[in-house]
C-alpha cells in the first residue's frame, strides 16, 4: 500500500513538474499583437529567435535554420544595446529567412491590421514601404516578448504600434489672389501660381528624390526668373535648396503639349544632409507668374495648368507619383459688324447692309487696346498691334467707336458700350462677346456704325443753285444801268 502511495505521489510530482515546465507564453490571454493602422505603411515581421522560458535566469533562445549569419552574430552578441542590436539588424540587406507576416495599414478611417502570435520569441519588423510625409516614427524595430523582470517573465507589454503617420504626400495648385478653380484674365495679364507640397521622408529615412513638377498650357507664357521655393509659406526662402528647371514641353498632350514645364528638385545634398531645414520644415511652397498670351483658348477653350510631386524614398524601391490641382484660365474676345445705314442702302439691301473698310477702335478706360478694320460681311475683329490673333479680354466695361470712315462715309462720333460678363453660359458659348445687336448690348437700337447720309450731292446742288442766282442778279443789276 506504501509503495503504491509512494509511486501515485511521485507520478503527481512529475506531472506537476512537467505543467510548471511548460512555456508560459501558453497560458491563457498571453499573447503578443502588432499592429499598423496607418495608410500606405507596412512591415515584414521575421522571427529571429525563439525564447524559451523554461530556464527562468536566463531564457535560452534558438535561431532559426537559414537565418542570415549576420543576423545570427547580432543575436548572440553578448552586453549590447537594443539601438546597437537594431543598427545590425538594419544593416543586413537579406535576412534570409521567410517572414511570418506582414503588417500592412489600410486606407480609410479606423483599419488596422494586426499579427498576433503565442509563441515566445525575438521578432524583427523591418519597413517594407513606408508613407511619405512627416513621420513621427519610422525606424525598424526590435520586439522581445515576453521580457524577463525581477525573476519572472512578463507578458504585460503585448500589444505593439510600430509608427505613427502624422503627415501626408499632397499636392495642390491654386492662384495667389483666390481659391476658386478658375479665374479669368485679358491678354498681357500677369498671373501668379502658388504650389503647395508635403515634405516627405525624415532624418532617419531620408528622401532620395523630391520633385514638384508644373506643366501649363501654350496660352501662358512664364515671366522669367519669377519662381520661388520656399519652406512652410513665403517667407523662409530654399532657393539654395532647390533647382528650377523651365523648359517647353514637346509631348503631345493636348492639354499641355508645347506649353512649358516646370521641375523643381531638391538638391542631392539637401536630401543626404538630415540637419537640412528640409527635414524640419512641413510643407515647400513655390510660386511663379505667367502672362496671358493672344494664343490663349478662349471660352470653354480654358488655358489649363496643374501640379504633381515626385519622389522616392532610401526604404523605398520606386518613386512615388502624386497628381495636384489643375487650375483654369479663362479669356474672352468681342467682335463689331459694320452696316451702311443710309436709306438708299436699306431701301437696296435691308435693314443690315453690311460695309467694308471701316477701322473701329477698342477702348478700357479710355485708352485703346485694339482695333480692327470692317471685312467685305461688316466684321472687324480687334487685334493688339501686328498680332494674328483677336485680343483677348478679360471681364468688364469696354467702349467701341468709328476711327476711321469709310471713302464717301461720314465719320460715326457714336460711343458703343460692351460690356463682357464671366459665367458658364458665355463660356459654353465660346468667349466671343459680339457688338452685333446681340441682346448684350443694350438700349442701342442702332447697329455699330450709324455712317453714310448724303454725301456731297446736297452741297453740289446748293452750290449750284446760288451761282444760278447770283448771275440772274448780275444780268438784272447791269440791264437796269442800261436803260439808265
């Protein structure tokens, strides 16, 4: 019976010692979880070493088989820091090894997306690629779990967040003077562009390519020398920091082509040196003026202009292409048709008789900016100089008036108001605003311009007809002296 008691006893024993063997990371609710929630972010996750935690004192770890040999002499490196065994790590350019995850943010609000696992170890998360922007963390990282304090293992730290994204890769254009999408301009206007990007990469990932491209349409032509790089506003300049690049762009877009292109690029030292206010600035801005062009589209014809950023990352194996804004320019021209108004005219032809060789002048505030010559069909289109092109015009009030009659007119002294509205209909309607007895001029119930009248005949038979009387006088006078 003793020895039975004997032998139940020490079978107890030996279980009891086998359960308290057992590796404690088995027990309920220990488990490590890593997590990322960030957009456009993610890490590979090798286990390095498998921890046992049967040897309370020490907690023997084992590598696994393929493991990098380097990753191998950085584990069993002996009184190193966790910085000098992450720095080892990190220097290892295959760790040979498959990983047993991949920890990857998603796009939206509230995703995230774990690894989570029960089994003692070393793990390494190594970036596989990572955001751009201001970034508050993200270096690779070590994870020992559990962790060996004052005698026992602990499992309370399990629950890892391996970076935190406070930033964003955006682009935008817009004009200086507002924030709308469009804004219409006349021909001669100078315009100026503000870009806006996000700094992208930190000290300890630094960016290896940084680019903000611009592309405008062929109606607009660059002021030269007007492009600024800034940081964070207008007011800290980094044109030391950056090249500018203006060129005509050949491709066949049919926005684009043959217009400029821009490329403003962060210089390979600024990027290499993390001290460099890049890195701790938030935003560049560049800024840059255009000048409105008589070969601007006109109407729904816009002059479009937009923005994109370009860059690259040293974690990162491709660069990364971001579109921005396009903003649009809006133009307008106006034509005036001539008519002979005379009524012999309109008895022949109709109420619009149209008449060549007028020259009709374009007035703003008094000055003239164009003038155009009446075609055989009455039309004149104005035009700035020796351009080819109609003038094109931004809104407000314009006046239009006869320089020059026609041989055998006389010269009209009417004043025509034209006045040229910015809304989507005249847009659609192509930009051409018409002094035609369109309903757009008003209360001139006249057509532009009221020349013509009698000519010279009236004078001639006048004239005639006091020479006439004249001699009649003459003969009277001298009969009467003779009879004298």
């Amino acid at each position: 019976m003793k020895k039975s008691i004997y032998a139940i006893l020490s079978l107890m024993l030996v279980l009891m010692l086998s359960v308290a063997m057992i590796p404690a990371v088995s027990a309920a609710g220990e488990s490590l979880t890593i997590k990322n929630e960030n957009e456009d972010f993610s890490f590979e996750i090798y286990q390095i070493a498998t921890i046992s935690t049967d040897d309370l004192a020490t907690g023997k770890y084992t590598c696994p088989a393929g493991l990098a040999a380097a990753a191998k002499t950085a584990v069993n490196t002996a009184n190193q820091s966790g910085a000098d065994f992450l720095a080892a790590l990190d220097a290892i350019e295959t760790i040979g090894i498959t990983p047993v995850a991949t920890v990857s943010g998603k796009t939206g609000t509230g995703y995230e997306t774990t690894y989570t696992t029960t089994t003692a170890g070393i793990y390494y998360a190594r970036v596989k690629d990572q955001p751009a922007g201001n970034v508050a963390k993200v270096s690779n990282s070590v994870i020992v779990w559990p962790t060996y304090v004052r005698g026992s293992w602990d499992y309370t730290d399990n629950n890892v967040d391996l970076a935190t994204k406070v930033g964003t890769d955006n682009v935008t254009k817009s004009f200086s003077d507002t924030t709308a999408d469009s804004k219409a301009a006349g021909q001669g206007e100078t315009i100026q562009f503000t870009l806006k990007a996000d700094v992208v990469g930190s000290a300890t990932d630094k960016a290896t390519k940084y680019q903000i491209w611009d592309k405008m349409s062929p109606g607009l032509e660059y002021v030269a020398n007007s492009a600024h790089v800034f940081y964070d506003g207008t007011t800290t300049s980094a044109d030391n920091d950056f090249e500018v690049k203006v060129e005509k762009n050949n491709s066949n877009e049919a926005k684009y082509g043959n217009g400029t292109i821009f490329t403003f690029s962060a210089k390979a030292a600024t990027l290499a040196n993390e001290s460099s206010a890049y890195y701790s600035a938030k935003e560049v801005y560049v800024t840059y003026s255009a000048t409105v062009l008589n070969t601007a589209g006109i109407g729904s014809n816009y002059n479009p202009n937009k923005d994109g950023l370009i860059y690259k990352l040293a974690s990162s194996t491709a660069d990364v292409e971001r579109d921005g804004r396009e903003v649009k320019v809006y133009t307008y021209t106006a034509t005036a048709t001539k008519i002979d108004a005379s009524a012999t005219a309109k008895a022949t032809g109709g109420a619009n008789v149209p008449l060549a060789g007028a020259v009709i002048g374009l007035y703003k505030d008094g000055t003239e900016i164009a003038r155009g010559t009446s075609a055989a069909d009455g039309t004149v289109v104005f035009k700035n100089g020796t351009d080819e092109n109609s003038i094109r015009l931004a809104p407000g009030s314009y006046v239009v008036k006869e320089i020059t009659a026609p041989n055998g007119y006389a010269l009209s002294t009417v004043e025509y108001p034209l006045t040229i509205t910015d809304n989507a209909t005249a847009r659609s309607g192509e930009g051409v605003f018409s002094l035609d007895g369109n309903a757009v001029i008003e209360n001139f119930a006249t057509k532009l311009p009221e020349t013509g009248g009698q000519g010279t005949l009236m004078f001639t038979i006048i004239g005639a007809a006091l020479i006439l009387c004249a001699g009649t006088l003459f003969v009277l006078i001298m009969k009467k002296k003779s009879c004298k």
